[in-house]
C-alpha cells in the first residue's frame, strides 16, 4: 500500500499549486473548499503501481451491494474528515 500512497501523493503535490492559484483566483476560502478525487491505479506483474488517471468527479452511483458499501463508507469517511458529523436524529435511526 505505501507505494500506491506515494503516488498518490506525488500526484497531489504535482498539482498543488495550480489548485492553490485557482482557490485564490475564485476567492475561495481553502478551508471551506473539498475535492474527492478518483485515482485509477494500475498494478503490474511485480506489483508497482501505476496512475492511469485521476477522476475530478468520481461516479459515487452503486450498481452493487458492494458498490454500495464501499462508496457509503467513502462519503461518510469524507465528511469525517472535513468535521461535518451525523445529526442527533440521524444516530437515535442507526
């Protein structure tokens, strides 16, 4: 997993300051401003990974029970993140 991270970030800090440059041009604060990106990762036969290519707007559509699962997680981990938590009502639901 931690060569998939390093590219991964690489890309990240690659595009860094042409996201920076874009916030301030927009006039958008960076601390109320997200992105998810989609990173298609390809592994070959020695196991190095290789981008294919980044998603700005990954699809978040579930075609699968799996489907499913994976992406709920990744929403709920992204707003973790970003410190947006489940409302009262919504924990007396679960």
């Amino acid at each position: 997993w931690s060569r998939i991270y390093d590219v991964i970030l690489k890309t990240i800090i690659a595009c860094e300051e042409i996201v920076t440059t874009d916030v301030a041009r927009l006039g958008l604060n960076r601390k109320s401003c997200y992105e998810l990106f989609g990173f298609d990762i390809l592994i070959d036969d020695t196991l190095k990974p290789w981008l294919v290519e980044v998603n700005l707007s990954p699809s978040l559509a579930c075609e699968s029970p799996l489907d499913f699962s994976i992406k709920s997680q990744l929403i709920c981990d992204t707003f973790n993140l970003i410190g947006i938590e489940k409302s009262e009502r919504a924990r007396e639901r679960s």
